[in-house]
C-alpha cells in the first residue's frame, strides 16, 4: 500500500469509529444493535494503537531495538528467556484478564450503558494501556524489577513501603469480593455449587496427571480436565435433578462462603502442582475459549441492547451499588479500563521475557487493548438483557425486598417493567430455582451469555450454557483467590522475615500455616461480613476494591511520571500525569463520599450510625438485630480502610512531586536506576526460541 | 500442492505456538539448551525437570483480577 492509500484508511477507521461512537452515545429511545459497540472499540483501538501509542513508543519512551533486554542479558532457560513475542503476548494477557473485566462493567450496567461504555473504551486508550506500556518498558529497563521496588530505587523509601502496603490490602479486599460473587452465584443452587465443587477433584487429577501419571504433558492433562470440566457441567444438571443427592450441595450463603474460606486455606498450603498449577491450565484455556466463542456469537448474532443509555440511577440511587455516576462509575469499573494490578504483572514476569525492546509496544498497550475489550463484551452481555431483568437479577434482598412480588412490584416502579412469571421461566430455563437478588455480576452475565450462545448455537440448551458460563467464571475466580492467597503469604512471610528471619522461609511448615492462616483470616472476614449483610455486601465491598485498584495504579503512574520527569522527558509527563490526575480525583472524591456521605447507601460512617440508632431503638427484627454489632463494626473498619488508601496514595503523590520538584530545582534525587545500554546480540527478526 | 503445504506450516507454527504458551515443549526445549551449555553434565529427567519448572512458575504475581 502506498502512503495515500494508507491515509485513506486511517481517515475511513476514523470516520466509521466516530459514527459508531457518535451513534451509541447520540441514540435515545431506540434499542442499539450490539455490533455498532464492537465497531467503535475495534476503530478507536486501531487508532490509539497505530497513532498514540506508537508516538508514545518512538518520541517519548524511544524504545531501543539495537539494546538487549534483560531475558538476552540474564537468560538463564528459567525466568529469564527471550521469547517470541506473540507468545509473550499470550502469556501476559492470560496473566492480566481475570474475572475483573466481566464483572465490573456488569455492575456499572446500572447507570446505562453509555458511562460503561465511555470510560472502558477512553480509559483503557489513554490510561490503562498506557499505564501498562511505560510500567513494562521502566521495568524492562531496570532487568525487571517490581513495581515495589521501582518506587523504592527511583522515590525513595517511603514510596516503596507505600506500594508494599497497597498490593497486600488490594490482594486481601480482592480476594473477598470475588469469594462474594461465587457464593451468590452458587447460593441455592445445587446445580452450580456441585459444579463448582467438581472441578477441585478434576484439577487434583490433571495435577497428579502431569506430576506422575504423564509428567510434563500440559497440553494432554488439560485436555482431559477442560472434558472433565465439560462433564461435570452435565453432572450438575443430573444432581439437580436427583432428589437426594440435591440436597447436598443445596446451601445458604453462609455455609457456602465457609466452604471457600476452607478452600482457600487448603489451597495456600497444599503444594502447587496438586491444585493451584492444573486450576490455572484449565481456566485459561477456559477463559480464552469462552472469550472467543462470546465474541463469534456476538458478531454472528449481533444482538439489541436493551439497557437505556442513561438510568435514573446516574444520581446515586441505583439499586445494586449507591453512588453517582461521578466518580463511583470510575471506581467500579476498573479492570478494562485502567487497572493497577496491571503494573505488577507488566513489572514481574513480562519483562523477563522480552526478546525486543520493540514489542513493548504490542504487549503493553496491545494487551491491555484486549482486555478492555473483553469489558466491552462483558457490557454487551449485561445490557442485551431486558432492563428489569437485570435488576431482578442483581439488585439485592435489602434494597427491592425478599418476596419475589415486592421486587417486581419496586423494580417496575421504576420503570423497568418485568413480572414473576418472566422471572419465573426465566430461572426455569437456566435450571434455577430463582434468579432473584443474586448480587454479583455473574449470574448476570451467565444468564446474558447464555441467551447470546443460546440464540447462536441453540436455545434448547440455556440451562446447560448458563452453568457452563457459572463453571466458567467461577473457575477462574477460584483462581485468582488461589493464586493471589499464595502471593499474599509470600509477601506476608517476606516482610514478617525481616523480624524473625524464620518466619521469612517460604519452606517452614509453621510459617506457611501461620502466614497462609493469616492471608486467608483477612479475606475471609471481609467475606463472611458481605454474606451477612443484607445489602448484599457487593454494594460494600466492590467500590473499595475499586479504590483500592485506582490507588495501585496511581502508585504505578506516579512512579512513571517521576522517572519521565527525573530523564529529562518533562514535557511528555503528562501522557502518565493526566491519567494520575485523573485517577487522583476520582479515587479521592469516592473516598471522600465513602467516609462523609449522609446517604447511608454510600457513606460508610452514615451507614454505621443508621444502624447503632435503629438498634438502639429496637426497630430491627431480630434477624438483623442479631447481626447488627458486625456490621456496625465493618462500617466503621471500611470506612478507615478507605481513608488509609486515600492517604497512601497522597503519601506517594507528594513524594514524587517532592523528588521532581527537587530535580528541576536540581538539587540531589535518587540517581535513575536504568541498567546501562548492552548492544543486543540477537540478529533482527530472530528471537532464539 | 504448495497452498496445501503452506497451510500445512501455518498449522503446525499455530501447534507449536500453543504447545509452547503452554509449556507443554518445555522439556525438550530444556534438553536442547542443555546440550548446548552444560554438554558434559546428566540432564534431568522430564519428571524431575517438570517439578522443578513449575514450582519456579509460581513464586511471583502471576495472576491478576
């Protein structure tokens, strides 16, 4: 292609991004088809990609393909290893995309479908990718080091304790909520929890598979389970059916969540091979195939979105988390659009494994492209449902009421018309006894996926595809609450080692009882509170795992503009300094609201004090009453929670402000700690793999 | 027959690219480095080399929300 007809298409992507954009954000009272929200992602990714991020990669980063990247320098055939880069590609998106992007962009659905929308695609193009682009190049510049320890050499001491501090409290708030989201999806459901219980015998076998039985054969071990996994999706079904063996696995929230808490444990201190290691091959190859089979159907069938634009509910009255659209938009959606959790896979192994300087560019930006992307679709499939279904579905006990009347009766008060029969045969059509109040964001999504698959493939199966999509997410919830259990005993046993060097042996039974015990007693109790709570504990927990993510990934952009600033790239600060802005304000003004709003819906203290009145009265019915103590205290503990997030984070802004401040007056900072420039040895277009 | 072929190597580029995403290559790919570096000492056998593989897998943030 010449140079005009290349321009030619980049003012065509242009033109039809715009109008697919235009025509999203424009249309009221009609229904849109689901294919212009693909349209527009796709262009305005193409663009963002071609245009901005390759000015990013060439004018301010200057990616040097002649230097040798850290996997070239220190390969040592282990962690170290420079690799293709599509297949660095594969493994850091498999790393980033976790349950996150499906269920945030779900919950924002209440507001409409526009806000998700905007901030998913323009947070990702000018935050999120951004942010994992310049993480991943620092790090590749500093053989690979860690975010923690990035902010350490570059800022100082107190930024790094800072960073330490906010990935262990985001790990715990993370692991809780999504604990939460499996226990509501599996509440009273024998179908789902027998599943879902299946797949931890199936993991155990594919890990004595590839320990003893095959060793090393990963591909045919996960073969084998993801068939199994297949099955035990079927066996749900007969289980449901069978009257005695229902019973079994028919159970409350609270026994439920128990269950996890003691899964959780078990997972952190048997060895990796036998759970944590074969659970990760299956949900990734679930995960990928599930997230291409969503795509295909939606493209096949392209589906109408229901949702309106814009909800009443943009005032803060929404019924599944309370808030306005500013800021608490911006908090719920985090994954997909910006996501701190990013820069520490982006400054782990990526790095380790670059061949070329050159495909920072395809795996930064790129692969953050894509998981914002799978946002886009997790919206889709939330917002193709009837309005007043998702509602049904979503909002909780506490807010619309217990009986299955009061709640149709509320949720079409609002003007989102659906009845009991509907709910009725809609439960009856997925295999559930009810869809009512089933807070969370996955069986949402599962009831959306399934009526997508199931009109592309076959509507006699919704049940089977609405608890494969259950099976699905929870088994790379399940995951993520494994893995990140681990990585918080190591961080814990690492820090604690400092005290007692004992502790700090990552081999010493009694510390790994003791620090995996400890990891798992934090998650567990911010658990066991939001599956006491009526409200469904989402509505709590959810927004302080936002923040707790938007303060990450403002630890992660303060450390990338005080090293733009400290090379000498002042006048490019701002392509990590506006999105930190931006994240500044929103994270601290959904902090302000969570501590000091009188709406007992938002304000953590306001809540509290609500309900200390109404028990002191005597108002409550004992049920509540009973409980009320807990979460009076939970109340009060999140609300400290959220005002010790908000002032690490302003502890890390001043300090990079106090290090470029001194820099440009040019007194002594921190030196940068860019390892030096190695000619690459690796001839062009050859990575040695 | 060469349009056959060609899609032949693309199939075969795609297997081994997931073979390798995967790990599932990764003990022959130990071998080779192995002959090539340390040509004098045993190499390991594929059990204890996968026990070894995957316990290093596991010791950072590999996983994300």
């Amino acid at each position: 292609m010449n140079n005009l007809q290349k321009n030619i298409l980049w003012v065509l992507v242009a033109l039809v991004g715009a109008s697919a954009l235009g025509g999203i954000a424009l249309n009221r009272g009609e229904s849109v088809n689901a294919l212009w929200f693909i349209t527009a992602a796709v262009c305005m990714y193409a663009l963002a990609y071609r245009f901005y991020a390759a000015w990013i990669a060439a004018k301010v980063l200057t990616l040097d393909e002649t230097r040798a990247t850290p996997a070239e320098r220190f390969d040592n055939g282990r962690d170290f290893i420079p690799t293709n880069k599509w297949i660095v590609f594969g493994h850091h998106f498999a790393a980033i995309a976790g349950p996150g992007p499906l269920v945030g962009p779900t919950l924002a659905a209440q507001f409409g479908y526009l806000p998700g929308t905007l901030w998913i695609l323009i947070g990702a193009v000018l935050g999120g990718c951004v942010q994992d682009m310049v993480t991943l190049f620092f790090s590749t510049r500093r053989d690979g080091r860690s975010l923690g320890q990035m902010a350490r050499d570059e800022l100082g001491p107190i930024g790094g304790a800072a960073a330490l501090a906010g990935t262990l409290a985001i790990m715990v708030i993370l692991i809780a909520v999504l604990g939460l989201v499996v226990v509501n999806a599996m509440k009273h459901s024998p179908w789902a929890t027998s599943t879902v219980a299946a797949t931890i015998p199936i993991a155990m076998l594919v890990g004595l598979y590839m320990r003893s039985i095959r060793p090393g054969r990963v591909l045919e071990g996960s073969m084998i389970g993801v068939i199994l996994l297949l099955l035990a999706v079927m066996g749900g079904g007969w289980v449901d059916h069978n009257e005695t063996l229902r019973g079994l696995f028919d159970h409350d929230g609270l026994p439920l969540a128990w269950a996890i808490i003691a899964y959780g444990f078990m997972a952190a201190i048997l060895p990796v091979w036998l759970l944590l290691a074969p659970r990760d091959y299956l949900s990734t190859f679930m995960k990928m195939g599930t997230i291409l089979l969503l795509a295909f159907a939606i493209v096949l069938l392209r589906p109408e979105v229901k949702m309106p634009a814009l909800t009443q509910f943009i005032d803060g009255s929404g019924p599944i988390f309370g808030g306005a659209l500013f800021p608490f938009v911006f908090i719920t959606i985090a994954c997909g659009a910006i996501s701190g959790f990013h820069a520490l896979i982006a400054s782990g192994t990526t790095p380790k494994l670059l061949a070329n300087e050159r495909d920072i560019r395809m795996i930064g930006y790129g692969g953050m492209l894509l998981e914002s992307f799978v946002a886009i679709m997790a919206l889709v499939a939330a917002t193709v449902l009837e309005p007043g279904v998702y509602f049904a579905i979503n909002s909780p006990a506490g807010v619309v009421g217990k009986e299955a009347t009061d709640a149709v009766a509320k949720i079409s008060s609002w003007g989102f018309p659906v009845t009991v029969e509907q709910m009725q045969l809609l439960a009856q059509q997925m295999g559930e006894k009810t869809l009512f109040a089933r807070t969370g964001g996955a069986p949402s999504l599962a009831v959306g996926m399934a009526s997508i698959f199931g009109s592309a493939f076959g509507n006699s199966m919704l049940a089977l595809w609405y608890h494969f999509a259950i099976m699905f997410e929870a088994v790379f919830i399940l995951t993520t609450l494994d893995a990140g259990t681990r990585v918080g005993r190591f961080m814990l046993q690492d820090m604690l080692g400092n005290v007692w060097p004992k502790l700090g042996e990552t081999s010493w039974m009694p510390s790994v009882i003791l620090t995996s015990g400890a990891v798992v007693a934090a998650w567990g109790y911010f658990l066991y509170i939001g599956v006491i709570d009526p409200n469904g504990g989402v509505n709590i927990l959810w927004p302080l795992f936002g923040i707790a993510n938007q303060m990450l990934a403002a630890i992660a952009l303060c450390v990338a503009t005080g090293i733009l600033v400290k090379s000498g790239k002042l006048k490019h600060a701002w392509i990590t300094g506006l999105p930190l802005v931006w994240l500044l304000t929103v994270t601290t003004t959904a902090a302000y609201y969570k501590i000091m709003s009188t709406d007992v819906r938002v304000g953590f203290f306001a809540a509290a004090n609500d309900m200390a009145a109404k028990l002191a009265a005597g108002v409550l019915p004992p049920e509540k009453a009973a409980v009320a103590p807990q979460l009076i205290f939970n109340q009060q503990l999140d609300a400290w929670l959220t005002l010790f997030f908000v002032t690490l984070l302003w502890v890390i802004v001043f300090d990079m402000l106090r290090v470029c401040c001194r820099h440009l007056a040019g007194k002594p900072v921190p030196p940068l700690s860019e390892s030096p420039h190695m000619p690459s040895r690796l001839v062009e277009d050859y990575a040695r793999d | 027959m060469t349009v056959f072929t060609r899609i032949l190597g693309k199939i075969r580029t795609f297997w081994e690219g997931i073979r390798r995403i995967s790990g599932d290559d990764a003990y022959e790919r130990y071998l080779k480095q192995h002959a090539d570096r340390h040509p004098a000492e045993p190499a390991l056998s594929r059990a204890e080399f996968f026990k070894q593989w995957q316990d290093g897998k596991w010791k950072g943030v590999k996983r994300c929300c």
